[in-house]
C-alpha cells in the first residue's frame, strides 16, 4: 500500500484478495443475506440514500461492486440515474454483477484495482463502497482519494468492519478474518476526513457507515 495521492493495493495482497473472492463469489450473496440481518440498519440507509441522493443525470462510481448488490439496490430505489462505472478485482464476482447489471448501457463493470482512483477519469455525484475498506493496510487513504472523485454537492457513502463491543466477539471476528484477508478498521482516521455528515454504527459495533456531502461550491479533481 502506498501513501500520498494514491492509496493503491500493494500487488500481493491485491492477488490474495482475487484469489479469495474468486472462491467465494459462489457463496457470497448467501452469505450476505444472513450478515444483512445483523447490519439491516445499515442497509435500509443505504436504501434511503439511494433513494434521495441519486438522480436522474447522476454519475455513479462504485468501489468493488462485488457480485452487484448495489446494482440491484440502484434499480430497486432510484426513478434513474446517469451512469455507473463499478470496478473490481475479481472476475468471478463481476460475473454475478454483470447478470444484475440486466444489459444496462448505463452500466460499466471494470476489472482492475478499484483504489487506484488515478486511472479513473472525471468526477461523481455519487460514490459507493460496501465493505472493500477493511481489505486495505491505509482505509483512511482511499476514502481521501474517492473524496477527491466527488463532484460539487456529491455523496460518498463508506460501509465497513469495525472492531465489535465485546472482546469475546473481537477475537472471533478476527480469526473469521484472517482467511478472508479482512481485518476491522479504526474508525477515527476516516472521521478527521473533510466533509463527515455522519457516522453511524451496526451489528454490536461491527458494521460502520459512513456518509460525506461535497460543498456544493467544491472545486473540481485534480
């Protein structure tokens, strides 16, 4: 992982996260279902900010779509929306996304590292990433570079593990993980971040989310 402007996977842990996921896209919606019980407070917000802060000529820009739960929510909650570019590292998930996707000319699925934001052009209205964070060495870094991509008054929307209430569930959580090349993240150097509207918390302290807002006077990326 690098520091700086650019926040990007370091080629080995990029590699190991491909390998996971390209195992487990065939049980990875399953497995969602019954974690989404536990963070079902997260979700329905995600529905809600869907639902109000995407419209019509919205350029949407997700960050490891995964197996396209997010596409699914896009159509489910939004009257439209401009244009979607969701980029990810493993094919095997993109597969299950692009079934989601319906055909959609909207809709881009890209493979490739998705914090390395450089090789993305342009700005968004809306930036999305659902549990990608707790697979990095620097979180923090990427969320500063995606705020970077957000367009004058645009959202961008953080869903992440985070260390739990208990220790008991700590220890579990972790030795879960280590497989699964994910670890918790410290909340506090995504909340110094400029422009936090809000940070609320899931799933006995497991499950963050975190919402910025662009000043609608914003200069543009650079």
């Amino acid at each position: 992982m690098t520091n700086g402007t650019n926040a990007t996977v370091n080629p080995p842990q990029l590699d190991r996260v491909r390998r996971v996921y390209s195992w487990f896209a065939r049980f990875y919606d399953a497995f969602r279902a019954v974690w989404g019980r536990w963070t079902r407070p997260i979700e329905e917000d995600l529905d809600q900010l869907f639902r109000e802060r995407i419209g019509a000529e919205s350029r949407i820009l997700e960050l490891a779509p995964g197996t396209g739960i997010n596409i699914e929510r896009l159509f489910r909650w939004t009257r439209g929306f401009g244009s979607y570019l969701g980029i990810d590292s493993s094919e095997e998930m993109l597969v299950r996304a692009r079934a989601r996707a319906q055909a959609d000319d909207r809709i881009e699925l890209r493979i490739g590292d998705a914090t390395d934001l450089q090789a993305v052009g342009g700005t968004f209205d809306f930036v999305v990433s659902s549990w990608l964070l707790s697979h990095l060495d620097t979180p923090d870094a990427t969320v500063r570079d995606a705020l970077r991509k957000l367009a004058p008054g645009g959202t961008a929307v953080f869903v992440f593990f985070t260390p739990p209430r208990s220790r008991l569930l700590l220890a579990v959580v972790t030795a879960i993980g280590n497989p699964f090349s994910y670890r918790v993240v410290d909340r506090e150097p995504i909340r110094t971040l400029p422009n936090l509207e809000r940070m609320s918390v899931s799933a006995a302290g497991m499950a963050t989310l975190a919402v910025f807002r662009a000043p609608p006077d914003q200069a543009p990326a650079k």
